[in-house]
C-alpha cells in the first residue's frame, strides 16, 4: 500500500481518532478522541498514543477501526485504520494501527479550533477603515483608537471565539489585537474580524460569546496562527504523556 506515510506524518504529529458505533437503529454514530503520534514504523502501520479525557485512560479496544485524521505542517490528511496491538512502554500507553485504506489529504476547508485563554483587545472599525477594507481589500487601520478588553476562548487558522462584558453587532467588523508566541518569539497581530454569532452565556449573565472569522489575514499570518496552534497541542500532549 502506497500511503506515503512518514512523507508527511511524524511522531509528536497531532491526530484525531474518530469511532464508527454501529446504534442500535443502525445508523452510524462517531465518537471522536484527541492523541498523539509515537512513531512511524511502516508505510501502514503506526504507534498513537493511548488517548485521555480529563486525565482518564481511555481503553480503545484491539480490532476497533477508526477514522484517523493526522494535522500535518503540510495538511490534514486522513485514512481509516485498525487497531492491530496495544500495550505499555514504560510509563506510556500505546496502541499500534495498521491503515487499512490509502492516505489522502483532506480537502474540506476547515480549521481546527484549539481551546485557549488569551487576552485581545478590540474594537469596532471606523467607516472610513471599512471603506478602505472593501475598496483594495487592504485596510488602513487607525492605531490611536480605544480598546475594549476580551478573552479568546478558541482560536483557529479561520478566526476565533471571544468572550466579554460587551456584545458587538452580528456581521460587525472589528480589530482583533492579540499576541501569539510563534517559533520562540512574541508576535502582535491585528486582524480585522467578521462577527457571525453573538449569545449570552447562561451561567454568567452579562458575559457574551462571540464567533468571529477573519476577513483580511494573509496566509503568512495564518500559517503563524497554525503553527503556534500545533506547537500548543505538542506540548500539551507531551505534559499528558507524563501523566500516564
């Protein structure tokens, strides 16, 4: 089997487990989990890491079959496999896969969200700013203006979940001040957000949620973003590691 496997995936890679549950009505159901990758030891069979759940062991079982998807510095790419082993080395819980279909990369647009606690400032952008923003599509941002303080809550290559004691507009546009640590050193980045949905969270009123995506990142920055997101997820599951 062709899979190209160490080509693009290596140990300490990211990867998301989803189950096929059969229901009892039939339909297929999927229970999704978060791991790592030890080692690539053929072209069609590597070594995860056993996954957790608020620090609990999961026991996925010998035979299962699971929908891999690998978040790779060049993609997301996925395959389905099946669990062929599993057993302890040292401290660290492993289970052993062989791919039973080919890789591919995966082509849905989509961003995987990493939950975090940031601080950002923001604020509404000016007509003028939006003007500039629509008319050559690179806007002239006005850096005297007041913040407002907020919290990012998940962020992604796409944009980003905040929370605050104030509520913008749905489909509002806003400047989205924060700072990533990328490659060691500290970054500030000013992005202007599109605001799709805004709520009041139930257990603390007053605070709200807004879902915003990006609408003028150029694809350095997002590559930032990406990179900064997969060396987070890195060292989380290596602190993980340590608790098996």
């Amino acid at each position: 089997m062709a899979n190209l496997l160490s080509k693009y995936v290596v140990p300490g890679c990211r990867v998301d487990l989803q189950a096929i549950e059969r229901a009892k009505d039939g339909d297929e159901g999927k229970k999704s989990y978060q791991s790592q990758v030890i080692d690539v030891l053929s072209e069609d069979r590597v070594e995860i890491a056993m996954p957790m759940e608020k620090s609990k062991l999961i026991l996925l079982p010998v035979d299962g079959e699971f929908d891999l998807y690998f978040y790779s510095d060049t993609g997301l790419y996925q395959c389905y496999a099946r669990i062929v082993d599993r057993y302890k080395n040292n401290s660290l819980y492993v289970l052993v896969f062989d791919l039973v279909s080919n890789l591919r990369k995966h082509q849905r647009r989509e961003y995987y969200r990493f939950s975090c606690a940031l601080e950002m400032s923001s604020r509404e952008l000016q007509e003028e700013e939006e003007a500039a923003l629509a008319g050559d599509g690179d806007s002239v941002l006005m850096p005297q203006l007041p913040l407002k303080s907020s919290v990012i809550v998940d962020i992604s290559g796409g944009g980003l979940r905040f929370v605050a004691n104030y509520a913008y507009e749905p489909q509002s546009l806003i400047l989205c001040r924060y700072s990533l640590t990328v490659a060691g050193e500290n970054k500030e980045y000013n992005l202007v957000g599109k605001v799709l949905n805004v709520r009041e969270l139930e257990s603390r009123k007053g605070v709200f949620e807004h879902r915003v995506q990006y609408v003028n990142v150029n694809e350095a920055e997002r590559e930032e973003i990406i990179k900064y997101i997969f060396d987070e997820e890195r060292r989380t599951l290596k602190n993980q590691k340590g608790e098996y």
